[in-house]
C-alpha cells in the first residue's frame, strides 16, 4: 500500500509517496533497534536528535553546494552520512557517500541534480522519523 | 575503565555512549577534537581515560591529529586508541595505524564487534598497566642491589666507610642507612681471646 508522508516536520507532502518498511531503503526500523539493543526510548531520542541536526545542516549544506564550497560539502555530507548510517537509512546515506564522493573529487557537474534527490529522501525520511517517535 | 569518545555526530555519539554505558563502562563525551584534548589535559593523571574512541573526521583536531598527539605527549602514551572511521581503505587503515591507533572500528559498526574490541582493549590496558607496575617495583629493587654493589672505601685504620656524599661515617650507620639491616654489637672469638690476654697482660 502506498501512502502519502509529510515533508520533514510538516504534516503535508502528497506528492511523496513512500513504501513502509525496511527494503524502500528510507529507514530500516528493525536495524536501528538492534543498533540499539531493542531500546526504543533510545531509537526514538536518536530520531528527535537526527531531526533537530537537519534544521541546521541543510541549509548549510545547500549554502555550500551553490557557493561550491567543496570542502564544506564533503564535511557535511560525511557527518550526515555518519548519522544516517547509525539510523539505518541507507537511501540518504548514499546519497551523502556521492555528495561526499563529488565534492571530494571536484567532480560537481552534476551536484545540483544529486542534492536534490538528497532533499527528496531527507523529506521522506524525516516522515519516517516523524512517524516513528509518534508511534515511539 | 574509562573511555573517552570524541564524535562530533551526535547521534553517532549517542550510540557510543550509551552502548558503552550499558555495558558498565564510565563513558566521557566530547563533541570536536579541540573539547577531547581539552578533556585529556584536564584529567591527566589518575584520573585520565584507559581508552579513547576517536571519530577520524572531526572539526579541529581530526581523530589522526589527537593520535599523533597522545602519542608524543608524557603521560599519555600508554592510552588505548581505537579510531572510529567510515573510510575503509587499506591506506587509510596503514595511516591510522602508523598515526598511534591501536585499533580500528569502520562505521556504521556493530554493537557486538564494538563490545568485543573495546574488551579487547581493556584486555591490553590491563596487561600494561600490570607491566608497568611490576618494571616500577623491578627498577626500585635494582636500585637498592645497585647501592651494595661497586667499590666501598673504607678506611684501613679505623674502618670508617666513605658515603655517596663523600662523608666518612661508622660501618655500623652506613649499613643501616643503605639496607634494612639492624645492626648488633657482639665480640668475635678471636678479638675475645685477644682481649683476655690483654686484660691478664695487664693484672700480672
């Protein structure tokens, strides 16, 4: 089934369809609890904190990818990379490796494209994570 | 055991610390490299971590600075470094290790193995701290055998003995004062004889 999930924090983006569950890649519940050792209080506090980094870092993050500040963008992806990754959100974890990868290669032609789709997954997963600490 | 763990994600962070919590481990956080080292200057001494878990790509000080750092710094050398990387190259892993790290964790890791590296860890802190104690007491017994040992001047007329400190003093207080020996005073067979016959010399 598919359903409609809410942009990061808002209640509303229908034209972001999503699958549940853990093979559409945005987030593998499962995972993060044995990441956790089965403590969903913990899972949950990881999600709140996961969503308040965004609020920052990506805007910042759009900030370096016009001014094509290389060097920010590739310490920014890595760090959201890191932090996707400990959630088990492999889709923006890709996402952040190519970024990371563009930027540390000078390789940018095609970031604009690869930092939108990035956007796009955030959005779905902050939906996920939104969902998940109601549900929490 | 100790741990500090410098991460700058801090749900990364959050993980670690509540992973080690759990397992019984006193976890200490810093959220850059500066505030680890920061951290390490602060509680040097007997208070320092036994092991830190240093991100590799941090703002400031990046976990291969800190290494280079603890290695190079007295007092610090004998600290468990296990570097916490998403790199997984055989370079990067040479280069980390070649920096001071003992161990080397790639991310996102697993629980299990970092439970099993950190024990690890502890397995080796103990080792050494255990050597390092026993070199201390082997160094204090040398330095006591190394006292009696060499050449002793003493005076061929009244026995006095020439100290470190090049002062004449009575056999009786220089071996007092350079080994746990207490001294008795007695008369030999010989010097017993010898003193009758003076004693009877003088009576007749």
């Amino acid at each position: 089934m598919k359903r409609s999930v809410p942009a990061l924090g808002q209640d509303a983006a229908p034209d972001v369809p999503v699958e549940p569950g853990a093979a559409d890649g945005v987030l593998d519940e499962g995972a993060l609890l044995t990441t956790v050792g089965g403590n969903r209080r913990l899972a949950t506090e990881l999600a709140e904190i996961f969503l308040r980094e965004l609020e920052s870092r990506m805007p910042e993050m759009a900030k370096a990818v016009v001014a094509r500040d290389n060097t920010r963008i590739q310490f920014l992806a890595h760090t959201l990379m890191g932090s996707a990754a400990s959630l088990s959100a492999t889709q923006v974890t890709g996402t952040a490796k190519k970024l990371e990868s563009m930027a540390l290669t000078g390789k940018l032609a095609k970031i604009d494209a690869v930092f939108a789709r990035l956007e796009h997954e955030i959005a779905r997963l902050g939906a996920r994570l939104t969902t998940f600490i109601r549900e929490g | 055991m100790r741990i500090l763990v410098a991460e700058d994600d801090p749900v990364t962070r959050r993980i670690l610390e509540s992973t080690l919590g759990r397992l019984g481990w006193d976890v200490i956080t810093a959220p850059d490299g500066s505030g680890a080292w920061g951290i390490l200057q602060t509680l040097k001494g007997k208070d320092a971590p036994d092991l830190v878990l240093l991100d590799w790509m941090m703002p400031g000080l990046d976990g291969i600075e800190i290494c280079r750092k603890l290695r190079t710094t007295p007092g610090f050398e004998l600290i468990y470094i296990i570097l916490l990387t998403s790199r997984t190259g055989k370079e990067d892993l040479a280069m980390g290790l070649a920096a001071g790290a003992n161990d080397y964790i790639t991310k996102p890791f697993d629980p299990a193995e970092l439970e099993s590296r950190v024990r690890v860890g502890q397995r080796m802190v103990k080792l050494q701290t255990s050597l390092a104690d026993r070199i201390k007491e082997l160094e204090t017994a040398l330095g006591e055998v190394s006292r009696l040992q060499g050449l002793l001047p003493i005076c061929s007329y009244c026995k006095k003995v020439r100290n470190e400190d090049n002062y004449w003093e009575q056999v009786e207080a220089y071996i007092t004062s350079t080994s746990d020996v207490e001294v008795t005073h007695s008369i030999c067979p010989s010097c017993s004889e010898r003193m009758m016959r003076e004693i009877d010399g003088l009576s007749t």
